[in-house]
C-alpha cells in the first residue's frame, strides 16, 4: 500500500506541489459539500488543470487502488461528494474555460468546472441560452449537473440536465478517455451518455461538456394565483398540465412558506392564501398571451382567489424573487430545517400535501413546501429546534415518512439532489435487491474495483452483501461524529 | 446440450404446443426481418401470451445456454431481429394488448406487441397522440421501437422513443422483472430505461412499455418549397431552425426522389427544382400563423423558387403523400436500390448532399435523397440493377463511402434504423475499440452468458477477440448465402 507521503509525491509530478494539498488545514474547505452535517477530511486534495492531468491522476490511483472521489462545486445537497478518508478527493475547479459557444449548432463546449449561469451569460449575445436551471445556478458548475442530472424551476418545459446534453468527455478510473454522444439525435451502441448523466461521479469522471442552447424566448409573463385550499391550488395544476400548456415553470408554495417569502422580498404575495402557484408563460407574443388567457380561466375554474399577471420585467422579477428566496426566508421562522427531496406522481399532489400537513399535526413540528409543482418534485422544509431535546429526531422521522409516502403513491426518494451519502439506506425503500445488483453490476462495468466515489449511491444489497468483495465500503469511513443528522439551513435548494 | 426436441418439450410446458413451432414451413416467415437478404432458420420458434410466459421461457433458455433472439414485428431495417440457428427466436406479437389510456396522466400502458399507430388511434378520442412516427408506423411495434429507439418524421420536435417513454417492465435473460422509470422525470439510481432504450434486444426484452402522450395540435400546416440548388435548401433548413423555430417536421427531398413522388402522388411539386423542403409547423393557431409568416420569410430569403402553405387538410394530406411513397416510387425508377441511414450534424448538409452527388458521379449510379433534413438524418437510396454485373458492388462500396463520410464529419452510421446484423462491422468505424470493449462489458453487465440476442449490434474489439469467450458468436451462423448483400427495395423507411 502506497503511503500519502508517496501517493502525494507521485501525483505532484502530474499537477504540480501547488495543486495537491496535504495539510488539514488547507483540505478543510474540501470536507463536505452542500450538506456540511457530512465531513470527512481527505487523504489529500488533487486539483489537476487539464483533462490529461486528469487521466493521468486517476492512472496514478487506479494502479495503487486509492479511492477517487470527483468534486465540482461542491454545491450538492445530498453529500455526493463527501471525501473518503483514505482517498483523493478530486476537484474539477481549474477545469473552468468556456472552450466556445457554437451560435450556428446552438452548442456550447465548456469545461466541468465552468458555473451553470456562465454558459447563458456567454450565450446571451447570441439570443440564446441554457435551459436547466437548479437555484444553485450562480455558484453550481455544469459538470456537478451532469454528475446529479440536475433540474430546476424551467425544467417542465425545457429538460433536466439529460434532456440538454449533446456530449461528454469522460475519463474512466483506469485513465482512459470516451468520448460519449455527438451530434446527432440518436447513436448507435448503448446510450452511455444518459447512464453517466445522473451517475453521481460513479462511473467516469466528466471533462468536458456539450450542451445545447435554446433560443431566448421573445416573452415571458408570470401568473400569481392565491388559493383558499392546496387542494384547489394541486387540482389546478393537473388541469393546466392536463390542457396540453407546458409553462416555462409552475411552482406551488405553501401558507408558511409564502408568509415567509412575502415577508422578506415583498413581492405582493396575499398572505392569507393557503397556497400560491406562479406560472410561467414564455414563448412568442401570440402564444403567451393566448396561454396566458387560457390559463387564466382555468386558475379562475380552480376557485382562484386571487389571479395577477406581471405587467413588465421588473413585476415578472419581483414575483421570482419571493420564490428564490423562500429557503433562506423560512430559515428565519426556525433556528433548524430539514430541506426534503422527493417526488410523486402530479395527480397525488392534493393528496401527499395534505398528509405531509396531517404529519405535521402529528409531529407537532410546522412545513413549509416550496417546489416544482408541475413536475411533482416536493421540497418540504421542516422546520424544528435542534436545541430542544427529541426534535431533530421528529424531524428525521417526519422527513423519512414524507419519502416512503412519495415512494408508495409511485413517486421516489430524489427529484433533483441526488442520493450520495444522505440517502444511500432509503434506496433499499425505492429499490429491490434484484434491482440494487444489477446497479451494482452496471457499476463494475466501468469501474471493476469499485475505486470511483465508493460506497455512494447504491447499497448493498441486504441478501447479497457477498457480492462485491472488490469494494472497500464501509460506512463509517464516510461520516463524521455529527453524520445522519440533517441538513441545518441552507440556500443550495434548486 | 439440450436437443430441439427436448427444448420444445420445455417450452411447450409454458406456452402450449400450438405456440412452439418446430417445422421449417411454418417457421419461414421468421427468418428474416424488414431486410430479406439475411435470412437464418431458427431452430425454433416461441410465441409466449404474456409477460410470465416470457420470463419462463428465458429461464428455460438460460438454464440451457440457448440463444434467444427477442421479435417484434417484423419491420426492422437492420437485421437485429435475424433468428440464430441453434437458438428460440421469440416472438412477442401475442402480447399486443392496451393496457390502458390515462387521459389524466397523458401516458399510455401498452404491451410490446402494440402497433405504433394504434397507440393514437386509441388516445385519439381524450385529443391525444404518441410523438414518434416511423413511417412503418401501421405495422411495426411499439417494442421494436423501444429497441431500436425509432424516430419518425416527427422526431425533430417531438424527439425520438427514448424522449417519449415513461416506464418500461423488462425480463433479463435469467427470467427475472425490472420495472424501469417511472412516473417522473427523474429517478435515482442509474438509468436503466435509457440503457435499455435503443439496445436492440441485448439487455433484455421489454414485456410492458408505458409512453408519453401530447395533446393533438390544434392546427398543422405544411409549407412546401422548391429550390435550384440543394445548397440554398439545406442552408434554409439551418436558418429555420437557427432563428428558434422546431417544425413539427423538416424534410427534404432532391431531384430523383422529386421527380418518381410527384409522378407517383401528384402532390403538386415542382418537378424541375433540384431540391424540395416540406416543413410542417403545429400548435395553436396563433403560434401557427406566426410561425408560417417568419418561415416564409425564411425560405424567401434562401431563394426558394416556389413556395406553397397549404390550404386545408386535404392539400395538407396530399403534401405528405408524396414524401411518404417517395421510397416506393423511386423503386420504380430502377430495378433495385439500396437505402442508407446515416446522420450528420445538421451545418454539413449542403457539403454531405454535394458529396453523395459527386461520388453519384463518380460510382456512375443515381441516388435519390429523401430524408429527415431538420435532424440531419440521411436516407440516401442508390438506384442499381443487381443483374448488371458489378452494379451490386458498385452500389455497396457507393453505400460504404457515404456512411465513412458520415462518421469523418462527426456523424454516425445509423440514425434510427439500428445496427443489428447489418452495420455491425461499420460499428467499427465509429468507435474505437476501447469503446467496444466497453460496450461489452455493459452488456455483460445483463446477460453474463451472452445468450440474449448474441452477435448483434456491437462487433468483437480487434485486438481483443480474447474477451469474450462466454459468447458463441461466429457471423456465419447469422448469415444466409444472400447475405451481407443490400436491402433491395422495401417500403419500411421511417
């Protein structure tokens, strides 16, 4: 077994003294991502600056089988990321050039590290831009997007990550490069390109990124409609969905959350409503404002309290902006809250809302939920005091009943924020073991020592713990004292 | 090793005596798929009523070593279906029930054996349909779509069949079910249903497809026009899309198939133009109206020498007409032809289509274009005469030349035909071996033995024929004495 003191020397000849860092010190940055309950210190951080650098590291662990665990932002909210102690933790961060925006091919080719809003900001000048778009979007990088399939609030109409990626670079663990998809609509041989979107860093490591660019729509107008009851607010939603109008987003907020959010970006809410739902129109002029009529009757049919449209920019802004800021505004009705990630089936929406509320009454701990309505993906916030005694465990088990809820009406334990290490014992609820072994065999197919981001992702099997003796998995590598609590606040929602 | 009667035996266990067929003049029809030149005699044929049959008769297979080589309808143009001679050649026509049409969740749960067409016709009356549209549509099924991951005219806008399934159940070679995706957008865990979509019957046999459905636009027109140069077309088809309009369909035809549609249809197109667009744009009429406007303007700027919206649904009917017999009437322009099924990123048009015509030139054989322009999808039909001697050699190097064209301009060998047993040795122009190693190590990842579908799709690595010694592939077994010649005619272009 190579020690730190050679590994650290081998990988300075690939990247240079000042890019691996072997001091605690210098490593804390590197312990946890988005989800900072979640810390282990790394046995050294590597920041290569070239796709070459990058197969040449992984060569370098590869042959001395150390863990490899790829870093992009470190933005992530469910600890995919999280550094395994006897490994190197992998950062993309120099990879960070927009190597160019192709206008005639609607492409950008850009580096992993490069951050999801800077691809639309070098798009602009050409009318065009990129269409996922995760709250994080300021500060998350693209290929952590490809690594989560991330979404976002225009995700309805416009993709996850997969639906926008044209192709991949990939190196695998063993430091040889792929190149996965291409230009054309399909490929032949198996879609590699989707299993690496979404693959958590498991299977290869992303150094460059195709993406396809969308033109900027002429228009966009948002509704804001406040409801008497979720019930009317959820039903509405299936009805416009179900009028064959795709909105640009359509978000549902809860009376917390939009007592909260008004409170803080006055953005006009009506307070007293049980429930908001923003609705967004965009396309050319005649078509948004034919939308924009039907779906006002049909707000009107679903008992509607309240209907506005945004006039100009600055009113469509505002209406955002008490959206976006609603995580860090209901952080402030609560010393602690518990973000969720599940999504179900848009036709239980009514019927999952209120549970989650009859849970609350149970709990005795408030919600709040803030989310992508149109697409199913819930975001409760439970709020709770870490302080006073027995509740953080009402929350994780609240938190842990809203998911096997979504799980049961045919929803799952993840919209957008991955599995990692937050969420690796609720796949067994999701998944058989029939269903987690052929992950697992999906995942020697690239990676036979189990190396890339172990113990990530996909559980053992319960019958099968036999089964990949080639891994060193051993949970209590991965946690610090303080893991399997939850999330303490946070603004990465997305 | 079992012997044909022994397994018959088996099998007849599990579906009945009248569902395993054994004589070689019932078993004819089977030999071969939409290309009659690769024909194999099955050493049987099973045809399972349901998904439990289908699982008991892999496991039978499996239990024994036996090849099995999943069916759908029949239609496809790649030989992916082509029987293996010491193997079950499994037929899924029986399992060709609707499920069932959710109106309120737009999704259709249908059986494999399914006819694309009949999917709309059923969803027809709650005013929905299913996006991908071969051109097989009213015969092929909705599981040899799955497993080739066919288009259609409408793939441009409304994506091909991995965009537009939900869910699919699957059988793995051992007999055992996964159900894959789900009712939303994303799910954790690698993505399997994508793996599975476009993998030719190698991962598994899909038993239970649930797809997407879109509401029927309310108006479609179809601008057509004629041009004097291919070069002006195919860079109005750039300009189209480059100004951020997605026609429902983009096609495109030149001189020859022109002239043998128009004869065949009277469509109305102008005979004496050297290239023809037929673009169709749909969606709510104002959205429509604008939309005809700004193409118009378009294909004016592009030297368009004649352009015509249609009038009504009739003359909208009509347009089509002549696109979709243009394979049948070029067939009688000449004795045979071969049809190709390339793609290329959609900026070399003008530079591909100029190319074919030079080396038209050069082979000394006419070739017809009739294809999918919007996503750069070729479909290039060489004009030959099998019984002039050296044409048929002509024609295949001729076919070979275009596809290597595909590939060195960055675009691949198939575009929704499938590789199968047809193109398996292109594959190598389009991926390195390193790929192909992965590839098999993928499907290696479902089917350890290789049994399931073996010699399709993915061609030994040349400098690791060493690999795979699990499988049993010999291409002569494939192969009657025919094969390895072109498809001659055939009405089954997408």
């Amino acid at each position: 077994m190579v020690t730190r003191k050679e590994l650290a020397a081998l990988l300075t000849v690939v990247v240079g003294a000042e890019h691996v860092i072997e001091d605690d010190e210098s490593k804390k940055p590197f312990e946890c991502d988005g989800i900072s309950v979640y810390q282990v210190m790394p046995m050294l951080v590597v920041l290569p600056a070239n796709s070459e650098q990058v197969a040449a590291v992984l060569r370098v662990c590869h042959q001395h089988k150390i863990p490899v665990v790829p870093r992009g932002a470190g933005t992530g909210l469910s600890a995919g990321a999280l550094p395994h102690r006897e490994g190197v933790l992998l950062s993309l961060s120099r990879l960070d050039r927009i190597i160019s925006i192709e206008p005639d091919r609607a492409v950008a080719v850009v580096q992993p590290g490069v951050r999801n809003i800077a691809i639309s900001d070098a798009a602009k000048p050409y009318g065009l831009f990129y269409g996922p778009d995760p709250s994080s979007q300021i500060a998350c990088s693209i290929g952590g997007n490809v690594a989560e399939n991330a979404g976002g609030v225009h995700c309805l109409k416009y993709g996850l990550t997969i639906h926008n990626v044209v192709a991949l670079e990939m190196i695998d663990i063993t430091g040889e490069r792929f190149k996965l998809g291409g230009g054309s609509l399909d490929q032949p041989g198996f879609d590699l390109l989707a299993i690496l979107t979404g693959s958590e860093g498991m299977l290869g490591v992303v150094t460059e990124v195709t993406v396809q660019l969308l033109p900027i729509p002429d228009v966009a107008q948002v509704l804001l409609a406040g409801f008497d009851s979720l019930t009317y607010a959820a039903d509405a939603v299936g009805a416009i969905i179900g009028h064959g109008i795709i909105p640009g987003g359509l978000e549902m907020m809860d009376r917390y959350a939009i007592q909260a959010a008004e409170d803080f970006a006055k953005a006009g809410y009506p307070k007293d409503a049980e429930a908001l739902l923003l609705c967004e129109l965009d396309g050319n002029a005649a078509e948004v404002n034919d939308q924009i009529d039907r779906v006002s009757t049909i707000l009107s049919e679903h008992h509607a309290s309240s209907i506005r449209v945004s006039a100009d920019e600055q009113e469509r802004a505002l209406m955002w902006k008490g959206r976006k800021s609603a995580f860090p505004a209901v952080g402030r009705l609560s010393p602690d809250y518990y973000c969720m990630d599940g999504t179900i089936p848009r036709r239980h929406l009514a019927h999952v809302l209120t549970e989650i509320h009859r849970m609350s009454d149970q709990f005795g701990l408030r919600v709040a939920n803030v989310f992508h309505a149109g697409d199913g993906n819930l975001h409760p916030l439970i709020l709770f005091d870490a302080n006073q005694s027995g509740e953080l465990e009402k929350a994780e088990k609240f938190g842990a009943d809203i998911l096997a809820l979504c799980v049961k009406v045919g929803g799952c334990i993840t919209g957008e924020h991955g599995v990692g290490s937050e969420k690796i014992n609720q796949m067994r609820e999701q998944f058989t073991d029939l269903e987690l072994s052929q992950f697992h065999r999906l995942k020697e197919a690239f990676d036979v020592d189990g190396t890339l981001n172990p113990g990530k992702g996909i559980p053992e099997p319960k019958h099968c713990q036999e089964y990949r003796t080639l891994t060193n998995f051993d949970a209590s590598t991965f946690l610090s004292s303080t893991a399997n609590r939850p999330e303490m606040g946070g603004e990465n929602d997305r």
